[in-house]
C-alpha cells in the first residue's frame, strides 16, 4: 500500500491519482500485458485508489480502509483466494542476453 501511496501523492487530479495507481499496481505486480482478468482487478481496485488519493487530499469522506475491505471481499469471493497472495508470486528470472 505504500507503494501506491507513493504514487498517488504527487496527483493534482483524481483521474491522475488512479491512473497512478493502476500503473503502479500493474509494475508490482509483473503484468507488462492486459487480461480480461487483470483488467477486471483494476478496474475493481479504483475505488481503493480514488478514497486513498480522497483520503491524502483531506476528504474526510473517504474511507480508504473501508474500500480496501471492499475490494479485498470482492477479490477473495470471485479468485478463491486473498487478493495479497499475488504479491508472493515469484518472478521469473529473465535471461540476460549479450550480444
């Protein structure tokens, strides 16, 4: 989450904040190509990313906490499992190639 917080802070906009935090999300995560599953999660997650961005700017009707309970419901009901086991992934290693 303090990654996404990193990345919403410099935000002057609500469009910029999310958009922030989508990429920001999709780096951690490794996904580099768009899924109908994968986009399905994101658009899932804005809601979590527009209430911390609401949240930082002072809005004190955000509920950061509250939409992340949402979200993480809405992930473990519909994957199987919590949304923070993407996190364990390993990464695979890519082949270094010199030419």
């Amino acid at each position: 989450m303090q990654l996404l917080g990193d990345a919403i802070a410099p935000a002057e906009s609500e469009d910029i904040a999310v958009a922030s935090a989508f990429a920001a999300l999709r780096t951690r995560l490794g996904w580099n190509a768009d899924s109908e599953a994968r986009s399905e999660v994101i658009s899932h997650f804005g809601p979590v990313a527009l209430a911390m961005f609401r949240d930082s700017s002072g809005d004190q009707s955000a509920n950061t906490h509250a939409a992340l309970a949402d979200f993480e419901h809405w992930y473990s009901e519909t994957r199987g499992s919590p949304f923070w086991t993407l996190f364990d992934q390993q990464m695979p290693d890519t082949p270094v190639v010199d030419f």
